[in-house]
C-alpha cells in the first residue's frame, strides 16, 4: 500500500528502513513531545517490526507508513492513520528535524486525512499534540482540523503528567473543504 502527493512517496514500512528510521527517533528534538523515545536501535527495531506485523493485520486497524521524498527517495519521517471506534481514527507524524518546517508534516498528514475518510469510510479523525509543540498544532490547523480542547494531565511518561491539545475534523466538512482532493 503506498500514496504519492505532490512531494512525497508515503509507504509500507521495511526492515531496510530502520537505520533510517532511527536516525529520527533516537533524536531528543524530535521525541521532546512524544510519549516515546528516544530510542534505542533494539526500540526501533521492535517499532519496525510491530508495524510490519501490523501490514498483515485481516482487518487492519493500523496504519503506520514510511514518507520518502519523491526527488531524492530518501526517507525522512513517518505518518499514521489508527482507527479506534464508532468510525473514528487519530492520525499521527513524526519527521527527522532537517526536514521541519518545509510543509512535509502538512502533506503527510493530509494524505493520512484523505486515505481515512477517501477510502476507510471514517467518520472522524483526530489528532493530539502538546502544547508547547507549535509546529506540530500548526499541521493539523492547515488540514483544516479543529480545535477541541485542552486535554489536562492525561498522559503519564517520563515521570510526569503531559497535557494535550485535541483537534479534529468531520467527513461532513473534509467533504466541502480546500482538503477533499489533496490524493
């Protein structure tokens, strides 16, 4: 399964894609506003794998693809699309720093958004970040999501409460939107 947009290829994960992906997520930058990482090579590993398994769920529920560049074919972060219940997905992202900050998040995420409610028949999908990761709230308010709320202290790591923020948007308004043709 893969999808191609304007810049990107964004496809299934391989196991020839772990150097490439840990490079991004043993970076403290880039976990800074993760619950996870940073990781270890035998973490990455294990991701990998866990998301190559998934590859062969019978019906799948999650969705964890590799974003390559188009230009270069080289692989520069990661994008989600995990369906929960009553028709509703959280879609996720996570890119090597070099590559922030050029709108790659914002097309990745798109796609993601497209391929939920285009072809998975989702009704909702949404997408959390932490306050403090303006980039990350940035891309979902250019996907067009809306603000929900402030999630307080719902989330334990690291020995500490996190906080969220919650956006989201309705097959209702994906359909009528700027967003509904970006596949």
């Amino acid at each position: 399964m893969h999808f191609v947009t304007k810049r990107l290829t964004i496809r299934e994960f391989g196991l020839e894609d772990i150097g490439d992906v840990h490079k991004y997520a043993s970076n403290p930058l880039v976990t800074k506003h993760m619950i996870w990482g940073p990781n270890t090579e035998d973490e990455t590993r294990e991701y990998v794998e866990l998301v190559m398994e998934q590859q062969r769920q019978v019906l799948r529920q999650d969705y964890e693809f590799a974003v390559v560049l188009n230009a270069t074919g080289e692989l520069i972060g990661g994008c989600s699309l995990h369906i929960s219940k009553s028709r509703q997905a959280e879609i996720g992202y996570c890119f090597d720093p070099a590559f922030w900050g050029q709108g790659y998040a914002t097309e990745a995420a798109g796609a993601m958004i497209s391929f939920g409610f285009g072809q998975l028949g989702i009704h909702r999908i949404y997408a959390t970040c932490r306050p403090d990761n303006l980039g990350s709230a940035k891309v979902m308010q250019k996907n067009g999501m809306k603000y929900e709320g402030h999630l307080r202290e719902h989330l334990w790591h690291r020995g500490k409460w996190h906080d969220s923020y919650q956006y989201s948007l309705l097959e209702s308004e994906f359909v009528s939107s700027e967003f509904g043709t970006r596949l």
